[in-house]
C-alpha cells in the first residue's frame, strides 16, 4: 500500500457493503489483523472510527469488496498522516479537540 494512490474521505460516498455469499472470498486471517489494527487506531483517529465498524461487521466472512473498502480506509490514512488525537503524558487535565466533521 506504499505506493497507493490517496483517497479524501474514509469511505466511497453510497457505497453499501453486505455479506453476499455470491463474492469472491478473501485471506480470512489477513482481512481479521487488518481490521483489528484499524480497531485500535480509531481509539485515536475518530474519523474512521464509523468506517471501521461498518467493515469489522465482516470479519466472519469476508469477501473481496470488503477487502476493498479496509483499502480505501487505508489509502485515507495515507492522505492525512499526523491527524488524530494526541494523548500525552503532563499533567494538564484539560481536553482540546478539534475536528473537521460534519
């Protein structure tokens, strides 16, 4: 995926992914590590965080348009690295967050 082309949103605008026992099935045990990475990067990335709940729904069964949605997740992220919320460790108990969503 280094050499992707980037995408602007998180997900393909009115694309709807449902279990289609027709499609072609993809690497069970890849499309699970995958998603379960991108699980725990939304802890800190909430503008994915909808994408990949909606792809992690497949995990039991996935097909190859799933696959293609957690790549189009992984070309946004290539699009907006340093995004995301920053935890760090000083003693200020305050919360700022900024965010770009609609």
């Amino acid at each position: 995926m280094l050499g992707c082309k980037p995408a602007d949103t998180p997900f393909e605008m009115n694309h709807k992914l449902c279990e289609d026992m027709d499609q072609k099935p993809t690497n069970k045990e890849q499309y699970q590590r995958l998603v379960g990475r991108l699980i725990y990067l939304a802890h800190i990335r909430p503008d994915i965080a909808y994408d990949v709940s909606v792809v992690s729904q497949f995990k039991h069964s996935p097909s190859v348009s799933h696959r293609n949605a957690v790549d189009w997740i992984l070309r946004y992220l290539k699009s907006a690295p340093g995004k995301g919320s920053m935890f760090s460790k000083n003693g200020d108990l305050e919360v700022v967050e900024c965010t770009d969503a609609d």
